[in-house]
C-alpha cells in the first residue's frame, strides 16, 4: 500500500499533468494581473487565515489549493503594488526556481551541485566585474541581504580585528560605524555578533537622510575614548526608508584612512552600477571590500536570494575555518567551487540558476533598462506630489523609493500622523493599491517603493486622488483630530 502511494506520488504522467495546469493557471493569474484588473490584496487579519487554511487541510479532496491561494496572496505583478521592495520576478527566473526545487541540487560541496556551482561562479565574476573589482574579486549567492550582511561584517572582523575571535571567542570592545538609517538587519548582525549596543555607532543623517559623513571623525575617536576599537564602516546604497545613497566616496576616504574594513550595503541599489543613467549614485563603490546585492530586488528574481561580492576574494574563505571531513578537505589552491567554506549554509537554494538564464535569455541590459525605468517613474511621481497641494514630500527620491504625506491647510499639524496612518490603513483595507508606511524621526509617511515595471504615471496619479479622498474622509473622524502622536 505504501509503495503503492510512493509510486504515485513519483509518477511522471502525473506530474507532466498537474505541472501544466498550474503553469496554465499561473500563465492566466499573470495576464490578469500585469492588466491591472482587479485587487492589489484581499486583506484578511492573521486568524482568519489561520483558520481558512487548517479548515482546507482538514477536508477531503486532495489538491494544490492554487485557485485559493491566489485569491489570498499580495499581487506583486499588479501595476498598482507599490509597496515592499521586492520585485515581480520574471517569469523565466521562475521557470528556473522551479527547475532548482525540482532537481534538490544541495550546494555545500561540488559533485552535489556541478551546474549551478559553476553559472554561481560566472554570475558573481559578473558582477564583481561591474563593481570595477580586479582579478582577485570572488563572490557567493546566498538566502538574502540579512545572511549576507552578517557573513560580511564576520569576514570584516575576521580580517580585520586584532584577536582571533573564531577561535579565542569574542572577549569585547570592537564596534562598527553605520547610518541611523540604514537596514534593521546591519544592526542585528552587530548584536548576534556579540557588539551590542555600543558597539553599533549610529552616525546621524543630513536632511535627505543620507549619512552626514563629516561626523565621522568625532564618533571615532569618542569611541576610542570610551576603550573601543571600530574595525569596519557600514555604508547604504540606499537605505531602506527613504532610498537615500550613502557618500560612498567619502566613506571609502574614511576607512582608507582610519584602516576600516569598507562594506556597502547595496542589497537594493547596488545594481546602480549597471546603468550608465545612475551610476553615479554609487561612485567609490569599487574601493569597498565588500558588496551585498539583491537579486530579488531590482533585478527582478524570485525571493530569496543575494549576491556577496569581495574585492579580494581571498578574505572570504577565512570567515568560517573549520573542519568538516566529511564534506571538505583543506587545499592548497584556491576551491571555489565547494561553497560551504564560504557560507552560513552548508545546503543552500540552486538560485544561480535564475541569474545565468536571465543573462544567457536577455543579456545584462534587462536589468540596466528595469532600474532605469523605476528611478525615473520615482522622478515623475515626486513631480506629480510638488504640482498637488496639501502633499509634502520628505525628501528627493535618489531610487525608486519615496515618502510622502498628506498635510491639510487649516488642520494642526499635531494631528498630520494619525491621518496618513488613518489612511495607510484604509488603503490596506480597500486593497486597490498596495503602499506601507514609515517613521522618520518621529514623523509618519506613506511610502511607495516603485517595483512594477508596468507601473505608469497614470497608476501614480490615479493614487494621489484616490489618497486624497481617503484623507478628506479621514478629517471626519474627530479622534484624529484630536489625538497627538508628535510632539
């Protein structure tokens, strides 16, 4: 009976027919949605979710439950998603998540994964190349901008800290310099690393919530003072909040200077670098000893999956020394092709496959045309905001990122936060556009980050109007008015 069901599970006829009719219903979901027809989101709170789905795993007929999950997912490939930063994927990124999850290629060592090794190898030299590192630069794919930020600042102090912490253990007082904007995570990875809190040194932001690199120099030496030893400068490209670049030059001045190990941050706006239109957003970025970009992000792949790129591509093979026989065996040159020497994970997803057929399908000029695209429609919404009154921007958008908020005449600005957060909740309710929210020093704003490659200014000014009906209804509500969140 159960080698019955095994070989049923297992049977190719029946795959080939149940992996046509979801490519078929997920060919059908694309076309609607890329229109523009229909909900952004189908809000339901968590328990009713909950209870949805232990009510459909608890029935009788079985089944992919497609149809239903479609019907409660967020719509990344709808015009009017604007909210997190992550990206529709192109369908053949897809095609080819699908073939890694089919094939179960583990990557720890090389006879597990031979193909995607070697295309991980060739997209990662890619883009090192684009970065302007030399030679000696050598990337890895990995789960995402938060893993690869940690494994970063672990190679920064392991190349960089006067004791050997990987094998003495951390006994204290080193500490890294970071915007007060940047990512949550870069903070994590300090505090899992054993920093702390004063081991993070925030450095404060100008006005458009860029790092104010000029207070570098006193945070330093008050660290020093204070018996700390910072090894390793954060900078953002952008940060998250507002997608705001980070002076890259000046930091690498900087840590040049101070002899920091020098990590960007461009989990979202690395891939400036391809563009001849913005990459001078990103200018110094060849002089860091490490890069973090997204492939989710603004190069249109399927979550989950990040590229970690050194300048000198041996201080990457030191971050975890240790011994596994069973998998690896010490070697004199160089062995790049068994990636757990080099990573937290020692199975890890075949993602290189996504990046190698989007080049080998499109070429490299896909994803310069992509964030082109986006940075400009980021231009043209902060224009269609300044021409409307009763908005105010928080800052010029530098990305494809931007927060704005609306502020009323004749209303007190005390009351300005609960009426966007009114609206922001309306707008997740009503679920005809998808945008979040976000806190700048005390001050909420609506904040859209322009994924959509088929998101038009028409869909940005059919938003604006339809905030702005939100936000007179809003102005009914007395407890707005009179609740004050802001000092």
């Amino acid at each position: 009976m159960k080698e019955d069901l095994l070989q049923k599970a297992y049977d190719p006829d029946t795959f080939r027919e149940v992996g046509k009719q979801l490519v078929d219903e997920l060919s059908e979901y694309l076309k609607e949605t890329l229109s523009g027809s229909g909900l952004v989101l189908n809000y339901q709170d968590p328990q009713e979710q909950w209870d949805l789905w232990k009510e459909a795993l608890s029935g009788d007929t079985p089944g992919l439950e497609t149809e239903n999950i479609l019907k409660h997912i967020t719509r990344v490939h709808h015009p009017r998603y604007m909210g997190h930063q992550v990206a529709p994927p192109l369908p053949v990124a897809s095609l080819m998540a699908l073939l890694g999850g089919f094939l179960n290629n583990g990557m720890a060592v090389y006879e597990m994964g031979m193909a995607p090794t070697a295309m991980e190898r060739v997209v990662t030299d890619w883009l090192c190349h684009k970065l302007g590192y030399g030679t000696s630069s050598r990337g890895i794919l990995t789960s995402g901008g938060t893993l690869a930020n940690l494994t970063a600042l672990l190679s920064a102090r392991r190349n960089k800290a006067s004791e050997d912490v990987w094998i003495e253990g951390y006994s204290g007082g080193l500490a890294i310099l970071v915007s007060e904007a940047a990512h949550y995570c870069v903070d994590r990875a300090a505090r899992i690393m054993g920093l702390g809190e004063a081991g993070v040194l925030k450095v404060p932001v100008l006005k458009n919530f860029s790092m104010d690199t000029s207070k570098l120099p006193g945070i330093y030496e008050a660290a020093r003072q204070k018996g700390l030893t910072p090894f390793a400068i954060v900078g953002s490209a952008p940060c998250t909040a507002t997608g705001s670049y980070d002076n890259l030059e000046a930091l690498a001045d900087f840590a040049e200077e101070y002899d920091l190990w020098f990590h960007v941050d461009g989990a979202h706006g690395g891939p400036a670098v391809l563009s001849e239109k913005y990459k001078f957003l990103v200018r110094g970025i060849q002089r860091a000893d490490s890069v973090v970009i997204d492939g989710h992000k603004m190069m249109g792949m399927p979550v989950i999956t990040t590229a970690l790129l050194f300048s000198n591509g041996a201080t990457s093979y030191n971050t975890f020394s240790q011994e596994a026989e069973y998998l690896l065996a010490d070697t004199v040159e160089e062995d790049w092709s068994n990636g757990a020497k080099r990573t937290f994970e020692c199975t890890k997803l075949t993602s290189s496959l996504s990046w190698y057929a989007v080049l080998k399908q499109y070429g490299e000029s896909i994803f310069e045309a992509f964030l082109n695209r986006q940075y400009d429609l980021a231009r043209s919404f902060s224009d269609l905001i300044r021409e409307r009154p009763n908005w105010e921007l928080a800052c010029e958008p530098q990305s494809n990122i931007l927060c704005f908020r609306w502020v009323p005449k004749g209303i007190p600005p005390k009351t300005f936060n609960k009426i966007n957060e009114s609206i922001r909740a309306r707008v997740l309710e009503e679920g005809r556009f998808y945008i979040v929210q976000t806190r700048l020093k005390g001050v909420l704003y609506l904040r859209t980050s322009l994924m959509n490659p088929f998101t038009s200014s028409d869909h940005l000014s059919e938003l604006l109007t339809y905030l702005d009906t939100l936000g007179k209804a809003s102005l009914s509500n007395d407890e707005a008015l009179t609740e004050t969140d802001v000092p």
